[in-house]
C-alpha cells in the first residue's frame, strides 16, 4: 500500500511518496518445520525451500519443495517438487542439516551443511539445477579440512557454515 503524504511547513510544501510494509502469508504448513526451510531469492521471486517430510523420516535429503511468491499483494504461492538424482546425507541434528544458501546467476540451487562437518573432515557445497534435474558437488579445500584450520582459528565443537552464493572479490583495488 502507498500513502501519499503532504507536509506543510512555513513557505514550503512537501509531498512524500511512502510505502507501506505489510506481512506475507504463507501457505499453511511451510514454515511450520523452520530449522528444516531457509528462504532464498530464486528467479527474482522470493522463495521456501522446504525439506520434504519424506527426507525427514529416512535421514536422507533426497527431495524438496519449492514454495514461490507469484504475487505479493495477493499472497499467491506456487510449488515445485524436485527430486535430487542422488541423495544427501542429512539428519535432525544441526551438526547433519543440510540447507539452501541461495541460488547463483545460472539458477542452480545451492546446498551446504549448516554446521561445518567437523575436525579435519572435507566441506562441501551441492548445486542442483532444477531445468536438467542434475547436481555437481564442489569440495571447498581449506575450509575445515585439516587440523590446522580448526587450529589457527580456534575452533572447538560445532560451528556453523554461511556464506553468499553471489559474492566475489576483485583484486583491482589493490
């Protein structure tokens, strides 16, 4: 909703042009299971990926659903299921969650654990292409892999793993 606002003060006039925020309606059901969705931006939209109930039960993450905003004045969500060509290890734990960080200019859906996976164990991150039903896994060297990264950062026990799908750095500046 916008408000146009007038503002009167002495010798001068002011119009202002504000807009309103409001909340999204979700559909019933899908941020019910919250440590299990993560909102990302897919296609311009925003977007649920929401661990299907089935991947809950087995512990392992083999299919999702995509929940889109189609229109946000209206609330109308639409909803894609995908089915992975293989299956990630996943579980209820936060240490074996697996989530969405998001998406990346060729409209690959990005998924990683949410935690590191531990003391001297690789770190990877899953890109599933939701047009060709195909996914590639890319292993971050340097990030959790040997003793003497936990080492130089001091990390003990469980950490968590973020990171932005659409951020890089450029040398030109130096």
């Amino acid at each position: 909703m916008e408000v146009e606002t007038l503002i009167r003060l002495p010798g001068k006039s002011l119009m202002r042009n504000e807009r309103i925020l409001s909340f999204i309606t979700t559909p019933r059901g899908v941020l019910s299971w919250k440590q299990h969705t993560s909102l990302i931006e897919y296609k311009g939209k925003l977007a649920v990926v929401l661990v299907s109930t089935e991947s809950l039960r087995t512990s392992s993450f083999d299919r999702f659903d995509l929940w889109i905003l189609e229109d946000v004045t209206e609330h109308e969500w639409s909803k894609q299921s995908f089915q992975l060509p293989s299956s990630l290890p996943y579980g209820f734990q936060d240490a074996q969650r697996m989530v969405s960080q998001g998406t990346n200019k060729a409209g690959e859906i990005i998924f990683s654990l949410a935690n590191l996976p531990g003391r001297a164990q690789p770190f990877y991150v899953f890109y599933f292409n939701p047009v060709t039903n195909s996914m590639r896994r890319v292993r971050i060297h340097g990030v959790a892999d040997t003793e003497e990264f936990w080492s130089r950062y001091g990390l003990t026990g469980m950490c968590g793993a973020s990171f932005s799908p659409q951020h890089h750095d450029s040398i030109a500046f130096l």
